[in-house]
C-alpha cells in the first residue's frame, strides 16, 4: 500500500464525518509527491556517493596508471614524449637521468605534479618513499630506488629559501 494511501486512511479515521475534504487529499497528495522527489534524490546522492567513495566512477579515481587517462589530454598528432625546454611536456617533469624511472614508478599511483610541487634531499625523497610503501602499498622498487632518490634529490632538492627572511628593524606604526 502506497504512503499516500495510508495517510488518508489515517485522516479518515481522525475525521468526524469519516469522509476526508478535497483540500486535505490535496494537501496530502502534494506532501506526498515532494517527499517521493526528494527520496529519489537522496537515494541518487548515495548511490553515486558510494560510487565516488569507492573509485568505482573511473574519471574520479586517482588509483592506477595515469598514462592513460593523461593520453585523453594529449591530442592525436601530439608525440606524447615530447620534450620543450628539457621538461617533458605530459608530466612536467625536468628530463635528467633517471626521469624515465619516476615518469613510471610515480606516475602509476598519482599526478606527475605531487612530485613537481615537492623538494627534499636523498634522506627526504627516502623517507618519503618508506612511508608510501607502509602506508600506501608502493611496490619495492629493488634495483631502481637508488636512480629514482638520485633523480629526485638532483632536480627537486631543496630550495635555498622556502620562506620569505623575517624582517627586522622596521618602524612599525600604531593604528
């Protein structure tokens, strides 16, 4: 039995007349029609929620290999290993010994930019590299880690300054 159907046999018992008005099946029918739209929408909302929450919407998931998803990006006529002013234009990264390991071994599990947007020394990228592997199920690299932490220490070091230098002496006046 439909909810609509229930609430108007409810206001039939309540009545006095047991009859139930045109303006009370009225009122309860378009109750009734605005909580079905908004069940419907809530019961949407879920469902691509947990599409969402659990990479099941593929142009969501940052999980696998970003190749090719990145090839959507480059056009037809477009050498995808194109290389402009020794960066390679797909990944952002600068080309140097060892650019081919990262553009590979990085770039299967996030964006080329995590690695672009981040500077450390050979301890840093290290370090960095153990807790991908405890905490996020990077594979053991073997034989290519020591390329892969050279390269990096090499092209994404640390920065001179990372920070503006404090000021001193200034007259500070008072508002």
């Amino acid at each position: 039995m439909h909810a609509t159907e229930l609430l108007l046999k409810e206001l039939e018992f309540m009545n006095d007349n047991n009859r139930v008005s045109k303006q009370q099946e009225e009122f309860v029918s378009k109750m009734m029609k605005t909580f079905d739209i908004w069940a419907i929408f809530f019961m949407l909302f879920f469902f691509f929620f947990f599409l969402y929450a659990f990479n099941f919407l593929p142009s969501f998931s940052t999980k696998g290999d970003n190749t090719a998803s990145m090839e959507l990006l480059v056009e037809e006529n477009e050498d995808p290993n194109r290389i402009e002013n020794g960066i390679h234009v797909r990944s952002g990264l600068i080309v140097g010994d060892g650019y081919e390991l990262v553009l590979r071994h990085c770039g299967g599990c996030h964006s080329h930019k995590l690695v672009t947007q981040n500077s450390a020394d050979a301890k840093g990228w290290t370090e960095t590299i153990r807790w991908m592997q405890e905490t996020q199920k990077l594979w053991d690299l073997g034989g290519n880690e020591a390329p892969i932490v050279a390269y990096l220490a090499k092209y994404y070091g640390l920065k001179q300054k990372n920070r503006r230098a404090p000021l001193k002496n200034i007259d500070w006046y008072e508002l």
